[in-house]
C-alpha cells in the first residue's frame, strides 16, 4: 500500500512538473512575442534611415562622377590660351572700395561699442557660450566651482581685450599689420596666457592649449551628434571624443602644430583670392578611420555629409575654369 502512495506521489509531483514547465515556456515564448512586437517599429524606422543614409551618399557618388565627367569633357578656351585670364572691373573703383569696406566692417562690435547696456547683456551671454564650449574641458580636468568660475572670468576678460583692441583700431584707422596693434595683442594674449598658468599649472595649460586646437572639430562633432538624437542611434560621449581626434589629425594645420580646420564646407578664401578650393580636412583619411567607431547609421550620416563637401568642392572648380566665369574674373578694383 505504501508502495503505491509512493508511486501515485511521485506521479503527481511529475506531472507538476511537466506543467510548471510547459507553462514557463508558454510565458516566456509570450514574452518574447511581446518583445518582437515591441521593436519591430523600431527595426522598421532604423531600415528607414538607413536607407535614407544609403540615398544621399548614392546621390553623392553620383554627382562627383558628374563633375568628374564635367571636368574631363571640357575643351579648354582659345581666348584664354592666348590671352590668360582676363580680369573684369564690374565696379566703379569707388564704389568697390566702399562695398569691401563695408563687408569687412564688424558691425557686430559697432553696435555694441556705441551700446554699453547692450554690451552687458552680449557678454553675459558670452559668458554662458564659453561656459558651454569649455564644459568638457573644465569637466576633464576635475576643476572644482570656484576655479571654474575663475577660468571662466580670465577667457571672457580675453573677449573683452579682443573687443577693446578692435574698437582702437577702428578709432585710430589702424590694420592687423600695425606695429602698435601688434604689440597691444602680444600684451592681451601675454596676460592671458600668465593668468591660465597661474591658475590651471603647467600641465593643465598645456592641456587646455591641446583643446583649443580641436575645438573646430569637436564643435562639427556636437553638429553632427545633434542630428543624430532623434534616428535612434545618438553618438556617444566617448564617440564624440574619439571622432573629434580623428577629425583633428585629418587637418593639417593641426598636424603642424595649430588649430584643426573646420571639416565643414568653407569657399570664401577661395573666392577671395582666387584660388582653386580644397577640402578643409583629409575626408578619405577621416572616413576610413571614422568607419572603426561608429555604427552604420552613424557613419553614413557623416560620410554623406564629407562627400557632399567634397563634391561641391569639385564643382566650385570646375566652374572657375570657365571662360568669363564670375568666380574666375569677378574683380573688386582697388583690391590688389
């Protein structure tokens, strides 16, 4: 009789087993139901971007063979073979003189001289963008408030110098070049750069001096991490940083020792001087070392973003070479 009890119990124990079993792979096969649901409008927007991505850089390669066609096609112009580049006044001599007096004019630091409440309120708010930019510097070398606060009041004291120096300069009618204007900013920069040793110590200036040079680069970084928050795959703070190095040894100023060159599009040198347009940084260099700390969607945002550049580069000189193009011939008399 025992025997059976024993058998019978052993049965039911069984049985409850089997059961508890079979009912958590039941509420786990749900739960994992649940969760596919639950990211497939996820993977679906993702596929989205990514084929938006994959759009623009397309439409990318394509304009650069266009105008590498352009570029190869183009029979080259007899009358400037024979006679150079011929420049063409537009202005009347005067007149160019006053438009490029006005358009170097700093209108910004006018209305603020003749402003003083004005003023206050642009430097309060100076203040906070250099609290911003120079977060992630005061962040890595662990500066408590007060010395914070300190090495804010030295770099917004340097704005200021720049503002005083440019309004002498305006009063006096002197240039960058002027003997007294270089010696007045060799004395801001002088005492700037004493007081951020006093304060920081010579290894902390050091490193503050490595971080101005990257700060056109970190500065596209957070550019580019903005448009990146809302596509689900948002750069991270150590992304960030590793993107900005990249970017900063693709310059080549920085590699000679001065401050990285913006990665964005800038054709207003070119233009000034005409000269042919290149690229700020090494794109190819960027891109390859880029591609090992991103994600997919994250590079290809920003490998759309460099071949764009690159391909208005390329289209900029192309169409400099063009007999009787304003960019080639366009001249502001009184310039040179």
């Amino acid at each position: 009789m025992k025997h059976r009890i024993y058998i019978l119990a052993a049965t039911v124990t069984a049985g409850l087993a089997f059961a508890t079993v079979a009912w958590l792979q039941a509420r786990s096969a749900a739960g994992a139901q649940t969760s596919l649901a639950k990211l497939a409008p996820r993977q679906a927007e993702l596929a989205h971007q990514l084929a938006l991505d994959q759009e623009r850089i397309n439409a990318a390669d394509a304009e650069q063979r266009s105008l590498q066609a352009m570029r190869v096609a183009k029979p080259a112009s007899p009358t400037a073979a024979q006679s150079g580049q011929a420049k063409i006044p537009v202005l009347d001599p005067k007149l160019a003189a006053t438009a490029e007096a006005i358009a170097r004019t700093p209108w910004r630091d006018v209305v603020l001289e003749k402003n003083p409440e004005l003023q206050s309120r642009y430097l309060a708010v100076k203040r906070r963008d250099l609290g911003m930019a120079y977060g992630p510097f005061v962040a890595e070398l662990g500066l408590p408030p007060d010395q914070a606060g300190r090495f804010l009041d030295i770099k917004l004291a340097e704005a200021e110098n720049a503002m005083d120096l440019n309004s002498t300069m305006r009063a006096r009618s002197l240039t960058d070049a002027d003997p007294a204007v270089q010696a007045m900013r060799r004395q801001s920069e002088d005492a700037t750069q004493g007081s951020e040793r006093e304060m920081l110590g010579e290894a902390g200036y050091q490193q503050l001096l490595e971080f101005e040079r990257k700060i056109p680069a970190r500065e596209y970084v957070s550019g580019l991490a903005a448009s990146l928050v809302f596509s689900g795959d948002p750069i991270s703070p150590t992304q960030a940083g590793q993107l900005t190095q990249i970017l900063a040894e693709a310059s080549e100023t920085y590699r000679n020792g001065a401050q990285a060159a913006s990665p964005g599009l800038n054709l207003n040198e070119p233009i000034r001087t005409r000269q042919p347009g290149r690229e700020s940084i090494d794109s190819t260099q960027a891109l390859a070392q880029a591609r090992t700390v991103l994600s997919p969607t994250q590079y290809a945002a920003l490998e759309a973003e460099l071949l764009r550049y690159r391909s208005l580069v390329e289209l900029f000189n192309v169409l400099r070479q063009a007999p009787g193009d304003p960019i080639t011939d366009f001249t502001i008399v009184g310039r040179n």
